[in-house]
C-alpha cells in the first residue's frame, strides 16, 4: 500500500513542476509618439508646471465642488451599470476558480452495508446468527496530469481575463464618475440659460410695452412694435425650450445616479460650480498604459499568450490518472466475533488518441492572438488620439471664452447706444434689435464656451485614465 501512495505523490510532483508550451509574453512596442503634439493648438507642457498626475489624485480631490461628490458618491453607490460591471467581475473570479480546480484530482467516497438473517440450518455453526457486511471506497476519477500545461494554460487565460474584468470594473466606475459631472454641468449650464432666456423676455416685454406706448402717441411706427412682439415671441419659445431641456437634464441625472438626485444638490448656474482641480498629463504618453481599457487590453493580450499555451498542449496525449484506493471491507457474524479487512490499490492510466482537430485550433489560437494585438494598439492609438483632442480643446479654450467675453461687452454696450439713438429718433428700431439678438447670441455662446471648458477638464480626467 505504501509504495503505492508514494508512486502516487511521485506524479503529483511531476505534476506541479510541469512544463508549460505558453509562449512568453513581452509588451509590444506603443503604436503612438513618446511625446503629446506640440504646436499653436496646445499649451506647453513642462514639468515646472507642479500639478499633480491624474494617476495621483482621487476623484475626489479633482471634483471639489461638494454638491458634485454628494452626487458621484449616490450614483457610485446606486448606478446599475456599474453594479453590472462589478458582478462581472465577480463572475469572472468564479469562472478562474473553477478551471484552476482542474488542477487537483477529484476524490469520491463511498459506503456500503448490508444486514443478514442466517438461519440455525444454514449457519456453519448449527445456530441461527446475524452477518453484517460493510464497504468504504475511496477513489480518484479520471484526474488529468497537466504534463505539458494545458490546464494550467487555460486556468493562466481565466485569469487574465478575471483581470481585464477588473479594468474593465474600473474603467466603468471613471466612464461613470466623468458622465455624471458632465450632466450636472450640462443641467448648470441650461439652468443658467433658462434664466437667461426669462431676464431676456422680460427685457424684451418692457420694451414692447414702451414702444406700444409711443405707438399710441405716433412716436413710434406700427413695424416697431411688430418688430418687438417678435423678441417677446422668440423669448418666450426660449424660456419654454430650457423648461423642457432642465427637465431633461435633471432626467439624465437621475438615470445615471441609480435614484433621485434632491434638489438641494442641483446648481443654479455654472457660476454656482467650483472650478475643477488642474491635473497634469504627463510630459509622455507612456501614462496612456494605466488607462483601464488599455491596462484591459493587455491582459487579453496574455491571454491569447496562454491560450495558445494550451492549443500546443493539446497536440501532446493527456494522460489521466483512474484509481481507487483505500477499499475497506468488513464481515461481520454474530456479536462481531468474526472480522476481516482488505484495501486494495488499483491504479489506471488512459491516454487518449490523438485529436488532428488540434492542429486547427493550434492555428485559431495563433490568429486570435494577432487579432487582439492589433485591437490592443487600436485602443492604444484611439487613447492618443482623445487625448490630444482635449489637449488641444485645453489649449485655446481660455482664449475663447476671453474672446467670447470681450464680444458680449461690446454687444452690450452697442445695445445701449442703439436705444438711446432710437429714443431720441435718430435711428429706427431695427438697429435695436439687432443688437438685441447679437447680445442674447453672444451671452448663450459665453455659457457654452464656460460649459466646454469645465467639460474638458472632466474628459481630461477620464481620458487620462482617472485617478487613485
């Protein structure tokens, strides 16, 4: 019996110091320049400009404004694709759990026992007596002997893909902290131009009650006052259309939350935000490799390493191990005078034919493994390339919004000049309303450029790879 355990625990050793036909992994070469684009469309970057790296700060610290963490912190704890993601993610541990069991043999057991009458005329005895007879089986079913990897290539793939899940988790909750700032400054900035558009129409009814007045006395012209029932007009369809878009904003919100955002965190206006956390890109696009769908990338990439580990394996016969062991067996007559106990050891080994089928897989494995390369350097292409956009959005949208300003004072002030030129006759009424629609224009595009930029601070965030 002893020499046959050790001859078992021999192969268990073989086992565990097996070999493994996976080909080793080394990280392709970025597909993308060392360095972010220079040019008049981005700010220089350098490292004395002392901001912290998006991979340093939490999210926390880059959102400031404590309303925006109470909402992150409601749709991080309610967010149903988020909870999808993270169950995922608890599949896929389970999923790993189950092909690293491969490795271990299965152990059954199983017992037996039976209860007989014997009569005085068939005893050996001459006296009736009572035999008992019972069984215990232990036994190992068909536990294959990973020789050359092939389960443990499968159970290396299960787990990378648990960590592309993980990433992916991860990449979901940035996707969801970025979507979630992006709407609240949305409903801000329609807020803000809902309050636009209602201080716009009570301007412009002001105005078309004065020059009804003058019309009623002959100072004014019957096309001035149909001149400016049409602001009143445009005015009112303005106020109605931020009505309907704040409503659907605050939608959005709820939708992306889990539940119902109270109003006591809603913003009045963009002004009413605090400004976001400056963070720095880095001076190289290696950074771009701590993004969640790139660092997720990868990890199938190996994957693909691993499988094709297990595609070479499957050339090779599988050899199986079919045994029972530790068989007890007792008879037993009367009041257990009489009792034996025998074991035995009965080893099998099955080696399967040879499948030519996994040649064809060995190819597959071989072709999928080019496929998520490429995909791999798509990704990392794809990153480069959101990343620059922002940059170069980051670059001159100070000097658009500076621009945008200086046009509204101006706008303004022509407005102010229009109307007293009208009062006193010299020019027609038309004159004030061009100013009119120039100034409320200018004044929304002032709000979506203010918009664009605290977005693009929240993109950078995201597409940086979002933080600790």
């Amino acid at each position: 019996m002893n020499r046959y355990m050790f001859l078992l625990f021999g192969v268990m050793l073989v086992f565990l110091g097996g070999c493994t036909l996976a080909p080793s992994y080394t990280r392709p070469a970025s597909p993308v320049p060392d360095a972010w684009p220079i040019g008049a469309a981005y700010d220089e970057i350098t490292a004395a400009d002392k901001l912290p790296a998006a991979q340093e700060v939490a999210w926390q610290e880059v959102f400031t404004d404590e309303r925006l963490q109470k909402v992150i912190e409601i749709a991080v704890t309610n967010n149903r694709d988020l909870r999808l993601a993270a169950l995922n993610v608890e599949k896929a541990r389970a999923l790993y759990g189950i092909q690293r069991a491969e490795l271990f043999p299965v152990v059954n057991a199983a017992g037996s026992g039976s209860k007989e009458r014997v009569p005085a005329d068939l005893s050996s005895t001459g006296k009736p007596m009572t035999k008992e007879q019972y069984s215990v089986n232990l036994g190992v079913t068909s536990w294959e002997i990973d020789f050359f990897g092939r389960i443990r290539s499968l159970k290396d793939q299960a787990l990378q893909e648990y960590l592309a899940t993980e990433q992916g988790r991860r990449g979901a909750q940035i996707s969801l902290i970025s979507s979630v700032a992006e709407a609240y400054l949305t409903f801000a900035a329609d807020r803000g131009n809902l309050k636009l558009a209602q201080s716009t129409l009570e301007t412009q009814q002001s105005a078309y009650g004065l020059i009804k007045r003058r019309c009623e006395v002959g100072l004014a012209t019957e096309l001035d006052l149909r001149r400016a029932q049409t602001q009143v007009d445009a005015a009112r369809a303005d106020v109605a259309r931020f009505i309907q878009l704040t409503a659907q904003d605050h939608n959005a919100l709820n939708l992306l939350a889990g539940t119902p955002v109270p109003d006591d965190l809603l913003p009045e206006n963009l002004a009413d935000v605090a400004p976001l956390k400056e963070i720095f890109p880095g001076l190289s696009s290696e950074v771009l490799l701590n993004r969640p769908d790139i660092m997720a990338a990868e990890h199938r990439l190996k994957g693909a390493y691993a499988f094709i580990g297990a595609a070479r394996a499957a050339l090779f016969p599988r050899i199986a191990l079919t045994t029972s062991f530790g068989t007890a067996s007792a008879e037993l007559s009367g009041l257990f005078e009489d009792g034996s106990a025998t074991w035995s050891f009965a080893p099998r080994i099955s080696m399967p034919i040879f499948d030519a089928r996994a040649w064809a897989a060995l190819r597959v494995s071989k072709a999928q493994q080019k496929i998520i390369l490429t995909s791999y350097e798509r990704v990392i292409q794809g990153a480069f390339r959101e990343v620059a956009d922002i940059l170069a959005l980051r670059g001159t949208v100070d000097q658009r919004v500076s621009a945008q300003q200086s046009l509204v004072d101006a706008v303004a002030e022509t407005l102010r000049l229009s109307n007293a030129r009208y009062m006193k006759g010299i020019d027609s009424y038309l004159s004030v309303l061009d100013a009119q629609r120039s100034l409320y224009s200018s004044q929304q595009g002032l709000i979506a450029l203010r918009l664009e930029k605290f977005v693009s601070q929240v993109r950078l965030y995201a597409v940086l790879g979002g933080g600790a």
